[in-house]
C-alpha cells in the first residue's frame, strides 16, 4: 500500500519533473507552457511515478507462475491521466504543481485524446476489468489491437450520423512504450505440409506462408493506491521487409509496398465494415492476429523460464476470451502446441481445454460470429485442418453420448454444413473451453435453457453467471467528485477499494439534512450536464426539469425507438393540454450506429427530427425539450451520468445480456425505468421494487406473445399509441422528406417485429407517469435516489473479477 503522508509531500518533485520535462524533454522555453505540452510533460512526470512499481510487478511475474490473459478485440480505455493520478493518490500534489502554470487539473486532462479502443460496452467492460485486477493485485495482462483509427467521430448533419475518422494518436499516446524485443510472427495463407518426424509420428507445418509482425506497445494499469502496476499490451501489425528492393528499383512501386500495406491494415482501423468480403477478410485477420500473437507471447514466456517443461502450464494460466472475437484462440493453441512445441493432440488438447474460458456476450444469434470455410481454408489453412479434427472428435463424444441423434449432432457441430459451410466460433470456444459464463443472471439461464442447451446438457459443469461490474474508481470517485467528497464526510472512503461498503450509506436516505446535501450534490451535476449539452447541441437544459437520459450504442433491440415514441405522446399531450400530473423534462439520448446498420442511423435520424419540431414550438418549451448526444464517448459519459435523474434501460426483456450503463448510472444516484432484462433484474432485486420504476413484459411473457403478435390490433386499441402512429404516417416529423420513416412505421406495424415495440408502449407509458408524479415529491425521489447509490456495491468490477478469480482463473489452479 502506497504511504499517503509520502505521497502528499511529493509536491515538490512533481513541480520539479514537470520543468524538467518541459525544459530537457520537449524542449520548450520558460513561458511557453501551452496546455499540450503540460500534459505531455504531466503524463511523463505521472508515468515515472508508476514505472518502478511496473518494474516489480514484472519482476514478481518470474516468481509466480500464474498469469492471466485477457484477451479482447476491444479495450475502451477513455483517459488515463485522471485514473492513474486518482490510483497514484496524486490529486493534491498535481493541482498545487500545476497552479505554477495558472491552470487546473481539467484543463489539462483535456488535452488527452480518448483512447477509442471499442464500441461500447464491451470495450469499456474490458477497461474496467483491467482496473480490478490491478487493484485486486491479480496478475492479468489485457491483450488488444493497437488500432491506429479507433471507434469514429460522429458528426449530425441534417439529422443524419456523418462517420469522419478517429485518429486518437495523432499527437502520439504519452502512456505507451513500445517493445520491439517481444516482436512476434503471425502466418497466413500458404499451406499445410506433413512429414514423419524421427520418431515415425506424423506432423504437420505450416509452409509457403505471408506473415507480417505483431509488435507490442505497452499501457499501465496502476491499482488503486497499491504496488501492483499491470500491463495492457497493444499489438501493432507491420510488415516483415519495408518493401521488395528490386520490385522499387525496377520501378513497380505499388507492389513493392504491398505486402507492407497489406500488415499494416490488420491494425488499422477498429471494426472494418464487413459486408463486403474484402471486410470481412480484414476482421478475421485481425482476430487471428490478436489471438496468435497473444498465444506465442505467453507460451514463449513460459518457455523460456520453465526449459519448455509445460508439466505446470495448466494449472496456473488461463485465457479469458471476452466474446467469440478471439475464440480463434482456441485452434491457435492447439497449433502453437502440436507444430511449434512437439506436444501430441492428447497432451495438447488437455492443455488447452484446461486454460480457455469464455465469455458469452449476446443472446442474439445473428451477432455470433461465423466464418466461411472457404475463407478461413484460405486464409489460415492449418487452422481450418486443427478446427476439423477437434470437430470431429468432438461429434464422436456427442455420438455416444446421444447415439442416432444426428440432427443435434447437426446442431451442435462446430461446421455449419449447407451449400456454404461455415465456422461457428462460439461453438469452438464452448468446446475447447473449461468455463463458459454469462454476465447477468438472467443471461446465463437463457444460455442455458436456449442458446447453449445442447452445451449445457452436455457440460452443465461448464456453464456459470458472472454478473458485470464497472469500476467505482472512474464511475464514482472520478467522475462524480461532488459526491465522492459527500460519501468520504459520511461514511469514509473505504468504499473506493470495497463498494458494499455504500450500504451503510442506506440509513441516511431517511436523513432530510443528508438528502438535500446530496441533491444539492445532483443539481450542481445537472448544471455541469446542461452546460456541455448547449455546447455540442444548442438545446437549453433546465435543471429544474427531470434529466431523463438514454446513452448506449443504436440498436433495435435497446429500443431508442421505444423512447421516441414517448417523447412523441408528451408532445401531443402538451399540444391538447393534457399536462395533468406531468413534470417538465428534457430527454437526452446519444449512441453511435454501426457504419452499415441502416435502420440505428434511421432512427438516430427519427430523434433528430422529433427533436427540432419539439424545441422550437414555444408551446412545448415549458414542458419537453429534446437532443441528441452527438459522439458518444466515455469523456462524455462521464458529465452525463452524475448529471442524470432517470436513466433508460428499456430493451426488449430477453435481449440484453446485461448492460454496464445501468451500473455506472446508479451509482451516481439516477432513478432506473426499465424491463425486467439483463442486470436490470439484479438492479431492482438489490434498490427494491418500490426503488425502480418496472414496465413491460418480461422473457417468458415476449416469447408467449411472439406466437400470435398483431401490433396493428394493439395500436388499434391503445388510443394514445395510435395518436403518435398517426403523426409519425402523417409526416408531420419529415414535412419535405416525404416517406422517410416507412421503413420505421412498417417495422412497428410488423407482426415480426422481434422487438416487439408496440406491445410495450402502454405499460411504459404508464411507468413514465409514476416517474412524473414520484419526481414532484421531492422528498420520496431524493430517498429514491440516495439507496440507488447505497445499493449499487454488488454492481462493482471488483465483485466480478473476484469471482473470475475464485471460480474461474484460480478453480483448481491452487
């Protein structure tokens, strides 16, 4: 544990560090003290502060065997400086240094990029993780992508989501150092040889192939105020040669760099559009790039400091694959295993089955991950002959085990058999991992009863619920300082490293002096919210109105349709006159849609409309104002869940897996409406019923009313949903656009609708009601909101990591 008398009396050399690097390190003279260069100079002065204790963290590593990978095709990181000062217990000394240059701490941490590493809430989830386990003194490395363009910059023209490019290192990341002796090869292309080796036994190499190579750039990731600093390893692809010589001499520039651009794209760009086959090649080239380079970095690890005896390796390491975007790590460990280290498919596969897990992170089955036989045979030959044989010997086991059932045989196979074949890559990730889990409880029984069943009653021993966290460092000491400070002064600060510690907060929901301070705490975050919402939407917030607020990546099933549709029956009943029992609101939602998913950008395009024809009726003005969020990122995040009253989890109940943002947003106090899906259920068991304001139906109840859904008989028979059908047709929210949201209506007209938006609007409308009538009592919503935050301590990443390490990583590793 860091000294905290020792720490707070660093100022000085902090002050001194900061001249220094400014004067020797970047060269600029006294006076020149921009912004950008005192964050560059502060980053470097924090780093050194960290890198004594990575050095030690490195060194234990050789001590102790056991390691954890974590491997994930997205990281999203946000900022460090903040995190790792706050870690460091730094604050005080880094204001008094910085008050030399005339500036604060916010000025300068915005001059950090956010590192856009992901998509959403996996990507975050992955971050948070991280942070657990340094603070957990767990050795885990996160494995990752050093995407040179992260996530994209949206932009709203016209109402319409305009993607331009992030390109988050263009001033270079100050955090990272690179390390070019842990290098690694990847393979593909070429072809599979096979020869007797001198003992007669048969083998396998990998020939003739097209590698490019996977170097590292290192991230710390400091635990809170303790002496472990974990790493986060980014792999960059670069070619092996520059360029052909003679091809450049010869005057054939383009194909001499071909090969060099060719690497070069795996670690590009995040997520490549893959609707044409040039995409999709370029992701699976980047999710065997991570995995194999991942792989052969531990492996070498062990080999090295172990003569190559894997006697042990099982017992202590263990790779996580966070989804189905690294399951390719599986057949890659098996062919690391059989070619590069001479074990046998016995040895080999009990190895790997010993040390894969994985994470499930959907119940959608279009969202889990195939790849066409062709493809992968092209593109990685000995895997695809790797994945054949773990098929089909895994068929034989399902066989015996269910002799002549050969349609779940059908259904079980790792190939998907048809006139294109495919591989299923959560299927190779069940069947060569020991550990299989879901992320809340609801979506590790779905898997089970649905999704996975053929799996689970094959290996039910498999199966486990790990119920995602997010850290309580950024999501609540960081982010919500006001609060922070109120917490400490009540309960002490304890709860930073131990989050169910909060509950002892629960008595003060009853203490009148306690409430008003802490929503005197909300109020000023609300003014802070409706700041950078006029800045970046030109729509006045008032904080006296309810911040009613829906953030996350734009998709059907999240149902930001759902939301507009509300906002579309408040407006008409303002209209009418019909404001009996409402409270004024302003409703925010923001997300990004997938570059390629034409109905989110429409809909994003639906909430922009609705918005201009709300903000500027001054009949409405009083009582709705409406905005989008335009790029959505953890930076901002950060301002808009402190400044939250109520916070939208409203997805179709059997859809979410579990949702991080319901977390992050109760814990700063905001007021849950939702259904009884992912979390969500877990949430409203821990606030209590009377604390969350429930609507919908709920997993069971979607299934049944699948059977005989008809949208149009509901809307026909629920006056107020047919009034906001009625104007959405009518055009009234696209005068010169004429057809533009058909495609809209038809979708909640259709009896497919597998979101079934239309059967959920009355009872959340009814839910928004109780929201309106509970705000106006000013003392119930306060009490509300103050046990949503004492209850949230289940809801830490620490919780779940200490069951990833209990129950996962170190279950029958001792």
């Amino acid at each position: 544990m860091i000294n905290t008398s020792a720490s707070h009396s660093a100022h000085a050399p902090i002050s001194k560090e900061l001249r220094r690097y400014l004067d020797l390190t970047l060269g600029k003279d006294e006076g020149d003290d921009s912004h950008h260069y005192l964050y560059r100079a502060l980053v470097h002065t924090v780093r050194d502060q960290l890198l004594a204790r990575w050095r030690e963290t490195r060194r234990q590593s050789l001590e102790s065997p056991h390691r954890i990978g974590y491997l994930s095709l997205e990281f999203l990181v946000g900022r460090s400086l903040h995190n790792a000062i706050l870690n460091l217990d730094l604050e005080e000394p880094v204001r008094e240094a910085l008050k030399e240059y005339a500036c604060g701490l916010e000025q300068i941490e915005s001059e950090e990029m956010d590192a856009g590493l992901g998509n959403g809430g996996l990507g975050r989830l992955a971050a948070c993780f991280l942070d657990s386990c340094a603070s957990m003194d767990i050795p885990v490395v996160g494995y990752g992508i050093r995407y040179q363009y992260g996530m994209f910059h949206q932009q709203i023209e016209d109402g319409y989501q305009v993607e331009s490019p992030d390109l988050w290192l263009r001033k270079g990341n100050p955090w990272e150092i690179e390390a070019p002796e842990h290098t690694r090869r990847i393979k593909f292309m070429g072809r599979s040889e096979h020869f007797y080796d001198a003992g007669g036994q048969l083998k396998a190499r990998w020939v003739d192939t097209q590698d490019v190579l996977a170097v590292p750039y290192d991230m710390p990731v400091p635990g809170y105020q303790n002496a472990r600093v974990n790493t986060l390893r980014l792999w960059k692809s670069e070619a092996t040669d520059e360029f052909n010589l003679e091809e450049f001499n010869a005057g054939d520039y383009s194909d001499a760099v071909a090969a060099k651009n060719l690497a070069e794209q795996i670690s590009m760009v995040l997520y490549p559009n893959d609707y044409s086959v040039q995409g999709k090649e370029l992701r699976l080239r980047q999710q065997y790039f991570l995995a194999s380079a991942s792989l052969q970095d531990t492996l070498c690890f062990w080999a090295r400091h172990f003569d190559g005896d894997f006697a042990g390796f099982a017992e202590t390491n263990s790779f996580q694959l966070n989804d189905t975007h690294p399951a390719i790590a599986v057949a890659e460990l098996m062919r690391l295993l059989l070619d590069e280290y001479d074990k046998d498919w016995t040895e080999a596969w009990s190895i790997t089955t010993q040390t894969m897990a994985y994470t499930n992170h959907t119940l959608l089955p279009e969202a889990l991950e195939t790849w066409s036989v062709e493809l992968m045979g092209c593109l990685l030959p000995r895997l695809m002959e790797i994945i054949y044989e773990i098929n089909a010997r895994f068929l034989t086991q399902v066989a015996e085990r269910w002799p002549g059932d050969t349609e779940r045989q059908r259904r079980m196979s790792i190939i998907a058999e048809g006139n294109h074949r495919h591989v299923r890559m959560a299927h190779l990730a069940i069947v060569g991992s020991y550990s299989i889990n879901g992320v809340a409880a609801l979506h590790t029984e779905l898997l089970e009863k649905n999704l996975f069943h053929d799996f689970y009653e094959l290996w039910p021993h498999k199966f486990n619920n790990k119920t995602n966290g997010v850290t309580p460092r950024r999501w609540l000491a960081h982010c919500n300082p006001g609060l922070k400070s109120l917490l400490v002064e009540t309960i002490g600060d304890g709860w930073v490293k131990d989050l169910s510690q909060l509950e002892k907060l629960k008595p003060f929901a009853q203490d009148r002096s306690f409430t008003e301070k802490f929503m005197l705490v909300k109020r000023v975050n609300k003014e802070r919210l409706a700041k950078m919402v006029t800045k970046s939407c030109c729509v006045d917030f008032d904080p006296d109105m309810i911040f009613d607020v829906q953030v996350k990546r734009i998709h059907e099933y999240k149902r930001q349709l759902l939301n507009v549709l509300h906002v579309i029956h408040l407006y008409i009943r303002i209209l009418q006159g019909e404001t009996h029992g409402m409270h004024p609101r302003c409703v925010l939602i923001g997300g990004k849609a997938a570059p390629g998913y034409h109905t989110a950008k429409l809909i994003i395009k639906l909430v922009n409309n609705v918005a201009a024809v709300v903000n500027r009726d001054p009949r409405v003005r009083n009582w709705l104002r409406v905005a989008f969020f335009p790029d959505y990122r953890v930076t901002a995040m950060e301002v808009i869940c402190p400044g939250t009253d109520l916070s939208e989890q409203i997805s179709t109940a059997g859809k979410e897996a579990s949702g991080t943002g319901n977390m992050k947003f109760m814990m700063s106090g905001a007021v849950t409406i939702g259904t009884l899906d992912g979390a969500n259920i877990e949430i409203r068991d821990a606030v209590g019923a009377d604390n969350y304001f429930l609507f919908g139906m709920d997993a069971s109840e979607v299934e049944l009313a699948r059977v005989n859904y008809d949208p149009n008989y509901v809307i026909a028979h629920d006056e107020r949903l047919m009034q906001v059908m009625h104007l959405l047709e009518s055009g009234h929210f696209n005068l010169f656009e004429a057809g533009l949201f058909k495609p809209i209506v038809d979708a909640i007209r259709s009896a497919t609708d597998p979101w079934m938006t239309a059967a959920d609007f009355h009872s959340y409308v009814e839910a928004q009601q109780r929201v309106s009538e509970t705000f106006q009592d000013t003392s119930r919503w306060s009490r509300i909101s103050v046990l949503n935050t004492a209850s949230s301590g289940f809801f830490s990443s620490d919780r779940t990591i200490a069951e990833y390490r209990d129950q996962i990583w170190m279950k029958n590793k001792k």
